[in-house]
C-alpha cells in the first residue's frame, strides 16, 4: 500500500507542475508536435521540450515521428505528441484522496 502511494505522489508531483498539466490539456484536445505546442503556451521550444521529455519518461505522454503535409514543413519528419491512459489512472488516483 506504501509504495502504491509513494508511487502516486510522484506521478502527481510530475504530472501538476503547472507547464507540464498546461502541455497536457492541450494535448487532451489534440495530437500536436513541439512547434505547436510551444506556439500555444507561448514558451520557448526548448522548455517544452524539457517537459515533453519529462511526460514521456514518466508514461504521461507517447510520441511518434510523421511526415508533415504542413506547407512549411512538407516532406520532413515531425514528433507528434499525445496523452496516454496513465493520465486519466493518475488523476482517478488522485480524487479518491
């Protein structure tokens, strides 16, 4: 049973932070690649790229790379980003508290 919860005040500590829950809303509304992302929360690339890293290393978020059919960016191979299961586990966890 402890190490259930010392399980879950980890996952919500990394989970609540308030730029990692900001990338998180957005992407429950929409796959979207970094450029994306930051355009959205109006940070720079390289902090939601420290935090995208963060979400994935801990199974909040998966990513895959695609081909862009985006005028700009045709032809290259983009990361899109999107929320996974654990989020809405963590979440349930967290509201039974």
């Amino acid at each position: 049973m402890i190490k259930i919860e010392e399980e879950l005040v980890k996952d919500a500590h990394v989970l609540l932070h308030p730029i990692r829950f900001r990338i998180i809303e957005l992407l429950m509304e929409n796959p979207l690649h970094i450029n994306g992302i930051s355009k959205a929360m109006g940070e720079e690339r390289r902090l939601i790229s420290y935090h995208l890293l963060t979400l994935e290393e801990h199974g909040f978020v998966g990513s895959k790379y695609e081909i862009s059919e985006a005028p700009k960016s045709k032809g290259k191979a983009i990361r899109k980003y999107w929320v996974t299961d654990k989020v809405d586990k963590v979440i349930s966890e967290l509201k039974k508290i």
